[in-house]
C-alpha cells in the first residue's frame, strides 16, 4: 500500500526539522571559528606591525638595570591593559578539554595576544612620553567570568604589563 502525499510531506518535513536541529549548532560554531580565526589573524598582523615600528625606538629590559653606560634622566610608571573575549569556537573546545583534562590549548593563543596587546600599549605610553627604555616590565592576568544560569562562564581575559619608562643619555666610559 503506497503512503499518501500528505504522509510523505510530513515525513519530509519532519526530516528536515530534525536535521536542521542537529545541523544548526555544529553550522554555528563552524561560523564563530570562521570569525574568530579571521579576527585572531588581523590582530596578529597589527601586532607585528606595531612592534616592528616601536621596537626600532624602545629596548625592554625585564630587571632593574640599564646597560652599562647609560644613565636614566627621568623615570616614570606606564601601564598597558587589554580584555580580550575568548570566541564561542575556543570556549567549546575548552569545555571539552576541561572534561577529560589537560592543557587548554585554545585558549593560549589569546592569552599570548592579550600579553603582547598590553606590552605593545605600554611601550607605546612610553614611546609617546619620549622614553628610550622601559625597564622593570611585569605582567598581571586575569579570569573575567560572567554568570549564566547560575555557572560561571569563563568569557575574556584581562592582562595588564606595567613597567618603568625611562628617558636615558650615555655616558662616556
């Protein structure tokens, strides 16, 4: 006995709604790793791009203490600080990773562009002030967590690099 066409309609479209239901959230979080992986791109090359240009006229020292020969004429604090989202795409992965354990490999990446975004604006604080040096360079992360539905949802990540800039001459040796 052959099914009618209002059962095979319904059939279909029953087919359909279900695949759809499936299919929709792998399609979306293909869009979000599409986009954030463009995002992430574009960030990278105007990070290389402005720490070619300041990197000409800062050096960076992580101690205390400039070279030998060279004497700080005026010092002063700078900070640099970014909050950088963490895209649905990494969030997921880092779900899973949480589940079985691990090292949250999505995640790094950010993390790395948020400490490079924050010493870049630093180093731009001090090139802006006329600084030949920033010494004493220290970096500060944290976890910015939102609430949803009664669990928090780890979504950006704030670092804050903090140094001294210092205007410098040189000394004869």
């Amino acid at each position: 006995m052959l099914a009618s066409t209002g059962d095979t309609a319904a059939t279909a479209f029953t087919v359909v709604i279900v695949a759809l239901s499936y299919a929709s959230p792998v399609i979306l979080l293909l869009l979000a790793w599409l986009i954030g992986r463009s995002i992430e791109r574009k960030h990278i090359r105007d990070l290389e791009r402005r720490e070619a240009d300041v990197g000409r006229r800062i050096a960076v020292m992580g101690h205390e203490e400039l070279p030998p020969g060279v004497v700080a004429t005026q010092g002063e604090m700078v900070m640099g600080a970014v909050v950088v989202g963490v895209d649905h795409f990494k969030r997921f992965l880092a779900a899973w990773r949480k589940l079985v354990g691990g090292e949250v490999r999505s995640i790094t990446p950010v993390l790395m562009r948020a400490r490079r975004e924050a010493i870049l604006r630093m180093l731009e604080k001090a090139d802006r002030m006329g600084a030949n040096f920033v010494v004493n360079i220290r970096l500060e992360t944290a976890d910015i967590t939102t609430r949803q539905g009664g669990q928090q949802k780890s979504s950006m990540i704030e670092v804050m690099a903090v140094g001294t800039a210092v205007q410098t001459r040189m000394i004869p040796v």
